[in-house]
C-alpha cells in the first residue's frame, strides 16, 4: 500500500460568492452514506490551512488560515474508512500514518461515527514562541483559537461545495491522542466531520 496520496491540485477559481458562503454556512449533522470525492477533500484542505504563500530566504510560507506569530502549530489528520492521513500542506498530499479505520473515535456523539471523513486537529505545542508558551491554559487558549480559523474555513468550503459538516468539541482527546501516536508536546483541539448533503424531499 502506498504510503503517500498526491491530491490533486485545489480549485482556486470556483465562482462561489464569499458573502453567499457566510449566509448558507451552518452546522450539518446528516449526510449521505457516499464517499467524498478526492477534489472535494484537496480543495478543502488547502482551505483549511493550505499553502498559500511559499517560503522565501526572508520570510516563513503563509497559510490560508492565520495562527499566532506564524506558528502553524496545527495540523489536520484525515480519518478514513481505509485508515489515517496526515495532511502535508507543503506538498499538499496525504500521508499514511494508520491503516485502521478510526472514524468512531472521532467524537463521542454516535451519529458522528457515520461520517465519510472525519478531521483531527492536533496542536504540537513545540512550535509555540517562549512567550505563547508560558503555561498549559495559553497553549491551550492559542491552540483553540487558530483551531477555530481554520474550522471557519472549512465551514465556508462546504457550505459552497454543498457538503454537509460540523464541528466536535464532545471528544475523548486523551483516548484519540493515544491511538494517533501522538507525542508528550501534541494535543488533540478538536474533531469535524464532513459528508456529502441529505437533498430534503419536496
């Protein structure tokens, strides 16, 4: 099995209105039983916190999403049914971590587990500045805040792509930290699911 997935290159054109993406945005909690397809998942992605901006000799790459003094201390695992990913926004590719299907970790809520993908945001505390990590209750705070510009992003993808998404905050972070293999200095912030809309009958 290959243990890296190239995902093809994001849309950045799509004609969405931005303003049209705020009115219609809401959490979703019902989707269809189909898989997402790979262009949906690699556009948004790069929404969540793609490159937008690459490094120069002066100064750090630029995310889509903003993070305290540049840190990008969050990063995105990818839950599927054939196993784990983790989402390199340098080179914009899934890499496999896990081949176990973890989605009923995702949240503690059981109409989450239905969910084709779900996203684990993981803040890896060693890549605060000194003074952004002065204790756990300011990493904690920061982590949650960049998590939350990132979330938004990913709340304005689906509601113009028409995918159905919410954000999970009932989840057992030390129990989903553990089967991630996460380290001493990473965080489990929060979870969302994303699946295709339920089209309402008429």
């Amino acid at each position: 099995m290959n243990n890296i997935k190239q995902m093809p290159d994001p849309q950045k054109d799509l004609a969405f209105p931005l303003m049209k993406a705020l009115e219609v945005r809401r959490s979703k909690r019902k989707w269809t039983s189909e898989p997402i397809f790979d262009q949906d998942l690699s556009n948004l992605l790069w929404a969540a916190c793609g490159i937008s901006e690459k490094k120069t000799e002066k100064s750090k790459q630029k995310r889509t999403a903003p993070s305290a003094t540049n840190c990008q201390e969050i990063k995105i695992y990818v839950a599927k049914e054939d196993g784990l990913y983790l989402y390199d926004e340098i080179n914009h590719q899934l890499i496999l971590t896990l081949t176990e299907d973890i989605r009923d970790q995702i949240g503690t809520q059981k109409m989450m587990k239905s969910a084709p993908i779900g996203l684990i945001f993981v803040s890896d505390y060693s890549k605060f500045k000194i003074y952004l990590a002065k204790d756990e209750i300011r990493k904690w705070f920061v982590s949650g805040t960049d998590t939350g510009f990132i979330s938004q992003n990913i709340y304005l993808y689906c509601a113009a792509a028409r995918l159905s998404t919410t954000i999970l905050g009932l989840v057992n972070r030390e129990k989903l930290g553990n089967i991630i293999g996460l380290s001493s200095n990473e965080k489990v912030v929060y979870t969302q699911v994303i699946g295709n809309v339920v089209i309402e009958k008429t």
